[in-house]
C-alpha cells in the first residue's frame, strides 16, 4: 500500500492534469453537433492509456461513436480483467445554473467542478492512474484490458453489436466498472444490482396547426391537456403503475434479503433536506431505499407543447410532447415493457388527438451475487483502504450495457464506484471530491492483487 500513496504523490499534479484534458472535451453523445468532440476524446482516451503503460491502443469505429480498446497481456494464462468506462457525458442545460464553466474544469472546497468530473471521466481516469502505478512499480498481477465507448449516456445503443462483432479481441474474466456511487465518503459501497431501463418520447397530436385559444379554445382538444391527462394515469393512488402485465415478471426480494438491505443505514430525513423536499411518495408497502433499489418505476423527464417562450402568447398548441421512461428491476425485459407501454397508452387516448410513442432506448437489470470470488476480491480492497466492510447496495440507476456484457461474454461485472450522492452527476455544478478520486486509484489495485490470489 505504501508503494501506492507514494507514486500517487509524486505524480497527483500529472494526474489531474490528464484528467482536466480530457474533461475540457465537451462529449456530449446526445447533441450531434458534438460528434467531432467524440473523436477528440477517444483519441485523448487512446494517448492516455498509451502513456499509462498498455501494450497497445486503437480507436474502433462503431455504428455510433468510436470505442477505444487497449490491452496489456502479460501471461496468457493468468487472469484478464477488462475495465469498462464511458468518455460522453450528459448536456450541461441549463448552463445559468452552473456556477463555473462546465467544461473548464476548476479545484474548489476540495472538489474537481465540471461536467464528467465524476461521472464518468473522473472515475474512468482512476482506473488508468491505477494501472500505471502497477505497470510502474511492477506489480501488476495479470493481463488488462480497457473498452471505453462514447454512448453510455443514451444507451449504449451500438455497443453491443461492437461487443459480439469483436467478441474474441474482448475476451476476459471479469469486467471492473467504476461508474456508481458510494453511500458516504467513509462508507464503502459495491453496488450488486442496477435497474433496467425503458425509455420513449410520445406526441400528441390535436389540430393540423396551432390555433388562437380563444376562437377555438373549449372547441377543440388541446394536446397538452390531454398529454397531461394520459400522464397522470400511469400511476395510481398507491404509487404502482398502471400499465397492464408490468408486474408479470418483477422478481419479488425475499423477506430476508429486504431485511438485510434495511440494514444499510439510511437518513431520510437528511435525504429529504439534500434535495429540499417536505414529503417522500412511492409504491405502498415499500420503504425508500426499497423503492429506488427493487422496485421498478415511471417517471415523466421532460414534458412541452406550445408556446414557452418570454411573454404571453395565446395559442392553443397543435402537438405535445413528453419523454418517459421506466425503471425496471431484474427479469422485467425491456423489449416487452416497452411494447406494453405504447400498447396500453395509444388505446387511453381519446379520439380527439392522435397518438405516436416511440421507443428510444432500454436496458435489462443486473444483479451480482456477494459470494462470488470477483466481489469478494472487491470488499478486500475497501476494507484495506477504508478499514471498514463495504455495503452491497442494489442502486435505482441503470447501465444498461451491463446485463448485455453478461448476455455477450458470459462473465460478471463488478461495480466499485467512488462517487457521491452529493456529486451532482447529470445536473448542474457536476463534481468530484478529490479524496475519493485519490482513494478510488488506492484501492484498484487491491482488487487486482486479491483477484489474481482468488484465481
């Protein structure tokens, strides 16, 4: 351990260096004026890991973004772990929220401020400062490989197809992701279960064009009212959702396994503070932490129609639009949530309007079992660095590409984040303290250590 702390001093300034660089790359996947910008930090990824010590680096061509693959193959018949990361990071929208510029990455209150500083170039960054330390000091204990794509933040829709096509080039024993949070900075957490996503865009549609609201307000349907309406269906009094055969599938947690997931420690009335809410809701029967762990859900994104710009204008809007999606938790299919949804919401719709749902993306849930060498490899590595057990933790987030590297290879990933609640990820004044990026770097090469031992 001492080997590490030293290395880690002697070269912090080198590494945050290399992390502000690539965070100064605004990868945004989303925004298609953007592509040139993903090429630019795959390219950036490709000079890093080069630098870091790999035996060699390229930059792969996809159906979407470009994937960067690196590899290091010391033995053959030792163990490979492969590191998975992502270089594309949300919008910054609304930018007068943030309070430095997003992509000028700042130090303050010992915290990196800007957008990917944690999720996921902060993280991702740890991993190849954690590997030089042990290509360095000659102490890395088996075969690397790292695969960091450009889509995560809208799906991963193009990497699986990558993955299966260059399945061999790929081939490994475990997959190392840092891309999930920790309860506390002095609570450890591995995260052994991710909800699965479905996510669409709906429109409604009333009149060929937008109408003065008093001609024909009270006449003729407005498609906001009405959008609103079939919105407002899909939960009921007790927090379910009404989508019929939803449920079919939701794999039910034991008595047992919630009562030890009650075990976490879990402040609601300081997470009703963090986010400034008076009064928590949910499905009946169900505490938060339940709620958001293995429960599945319905959530309205972003919903707009008409005019919304400065001032009054009084128009009856021709169309409406939401984006939804849906939480799922393990063998609810993505596929078949998705059908049942545009099923259930174009027949609730009135004859008044016109109805278009489209399926934009979607992601099976996972789950990582605690007794398995790779997770345990995992809890000795925070236990060194934390002095303290790490808490499995089932998070309400998704990854869909995760249960599809399953499907692919076979193998589990195991999921070490460092981040915090309070890092701000996909909001304004994203951030990362610097002592969980300097432990997230401690205590990587740990799970190598323990893991090479196991196997």
């Amino acid at each position: 351990m001492e080997y590490i702390n030293k290395y880690i001093e002697e070269n912090k300034d080198r590494f945050l260096e290399e992390l502000f660089e690539l965070i100064s790359i605004p990868s945004i996947s989303s925004i298609a004026d953007h592509k040139p910008d993903m090429y630019r930090a795959a390219e950036k990824w490709k000079e890093i890991l080069l630098n870091s010590g790999v035996d060699k680096a390229e930059v792969f061509e996809s159906d979407g973004n470009p994937v960067v693959f690196a590899e290091k193959i010391i033995d053959p018949a030792l163990p490979t772990i492969m590191i998975y990361s992502h270089y594309d990071v949300m919008p910054v929208d609304p930018v007068s929220l943030w309070n430095t510029d997003p992509f000028k990455p700042v130090i303050k209150d010992g915290k990196i401020w800007a957008r990917g500083a944690d999720d996921d170039k902060g993280q991702g960054m740890m991993h190849a400062k954690a590997f030089e330390i042990m290509v360095k000091t000659n102490t890395l204990p088996c075969n690397v490989k790292f695969m960091i794509e450009g889509e995560e933040e809208i799906g991963s829709p193009n990497l699986g197809k990558w993955c299966r096509e260059n399945k061999e080039m790929l081939k490994a024993d475990v997959i190392l992701v840092s891309d999930t949070t920790m309860m506390a900075p002095d609570m450890p957490t591995i995260t052994t279960g991710l909800r699965g996503l479905a996510y669409w865009q709906v429109e409604v549609t009333g009149p060929n064009k937008d109408l003065h609201s008093g001609l024909f307000g009270g006449a003729v349907a407005n498609p906001a009212i009405v959008l609103s309406k079939m919105l407002a269906q899909m939960i009921d009094k007790n927090g379910k959702v009404t989508i019929p055969g939803f449920y079919d599938n939701v794999m039910e947690v034991s008595k047992e396994e919630r009562e030890l997931l009650s075990q976490a420690p879990f402040n609601e009335e300081k997470y009703k503070k963090a986010i400034d809410v008076d009064e928590l809701t949910g499905e009946k029967g169900f505490s938060t932490s339940e709620r958001t762990g293995i429960r599945p859900s319905f959530d309205i994104c972003g919903i707009w129609g008409g005019y919304t710009g400065e001032g009054a204008k009084t128009v009856l809007p021709s169309k409406a639009f939401a984006k939804v999606s849906s939480r799922l938790v393990p063998n609810q299919d993505h596929k078949k949530i998705a059908e049942l949804f545009k099923n259930h919401f174009e027949s609730i719709a009135p004859k008044t309007v016109k109805v278009k749902v489209e399926s934009l993306h979607g992601g099976q849930g996972y789950v990582c079992p605690i007794d398995i060498p790779e997770y345990q490899a995992a809890e000795k590595a925070y236990v060194e660095v934390y002095g303290k057990r790490p808490v499995p933790f089932r998070s309400g987030g998704s990854i869909p590409i995760i249960s599809t590297f399953e499907e692919i290879f076979g193998i589990k990933s195991v999921l070490m984040g460092f981040g915090l609640e309070s890092d701000a990820i996909h909001s304004p004044n994203e951030n990362y303290p610097l002592e969980q990026f300097f432990n997230g770097i401690r205590t990587i090469p740990l799970f190598y250590k323990y893991y090479a031992e196991m196997k």
